[in-house]
C-alpha cells in the first residue's frame, strides 16, 4: 500500500522488540505513538531494548497521548489497540524503574510548550474555556487544574 504513494522508499514494519534486538546502537531514538499501544509488561521490556540500544551520549524522543489531558478518555478508549496511557510522571516511573540513567528529562504536555501560532488562539478562546470549566468544576467541587496538551513530548538526554 505505502509502495504506490511512496514509490522508491522501502518500508519496514517490524515489532519494535524485534526490531531493537537486530540492530546497531543509535545516536538519537524518536518513537511516535508506540508506548500507548503497549502493556506495562511490553512497556518495560521495550524501556530496557531501546536504553540497550543507545549510545553512550544519546537523545531519546518519545511522542504519545497525555493522560493529564481532558480528552484522555477519549484518547485511551476511541482505539481498541491502546492498551496504556501515561502522563508525565508515570512515563517518568517506567524510565526509572527499568534504571534509565538520564542526564536531563523533558516533559512538554502543557500548553506553554504547543507552537507559538497556537499559543495564540489558545489565548483567544482560553478565557471562555476557564469560565466555563471553572463553573464546572466548581460544580464538581474540585480545584481547577492545568490544561494539559493531548499530546505529550518527552526528551531524554546522555
């Protein structure tokens, strides 16, 4: 199918496990969408190939769903193939716990971390969002928390 929209590129699509445990080391790793189709168990064997599978000094990217996001839900369960979802802290828990040794670690899920041009809107129509959430969770008795991104970008750094 790829072939007829992409003709002269090859493409490989391989389980990831499989895939780390044949080739060389790499420099910098960026993962799209991988993690949330994992489970916890898949998740930690996948952390420790692809840390086995890095350089000495080494970036790792990993793009995926927030869990913080209000669209979480939906995010988590509008696909039967997602199996996980995380935020910031507990993808930080699954590095850890494999013993990941990182330099510096990344989270951009919030919305100061989005493209500049929608910063913008977001500033345009934010005011109305936060009065009616506000009434709503004020409704719901509960505290107003951040606005979260539905996407969330970690990078990890050697």
């Amino acid at each position: 199918h790829n072939k007829k929209k992409f003709p002269g590129y090859d493409f490989l699509q391989w389980d990831i496990n499989s895939f780390l445990n044949r080739w060389d080391k790499y420099d910098v790793i960026f993962m799209a969408h991988v993690f949330e189709h994992l489970d916890r168990d898949q998740a930690n064997e996948s952390v420790k190939l692809i840390y086995n599978s890095l350089k000495d000094w080494w970036v790792w990217i990993n793009y995926m769903p927030n869990a913080d996001s209000l669209k979480a839900s939906t995010v988590r369960y509008n696909d039967i193939t997602h199996k996980t979802i995380y935020n910031a802290n507990s993808f930080q828990q699954i590095i850890l716990s494999n013993g990941i040794n990182y330099s510096s670690i990344e989270n951009k899920n919030t919305i100061d971390s989005v493209n500049p041009i929608m910063r913008i809107i977001f500033k345009i129509i934010n005011p109305i969002f936060v009065f009616l959430t506000t009434i709503y969770y004020l409704w719901m008795w509960c505290m107003f928390p951040k606005v979260y991104t539905q996407e969330m970008l970690t990078i990890m750094k050697k």
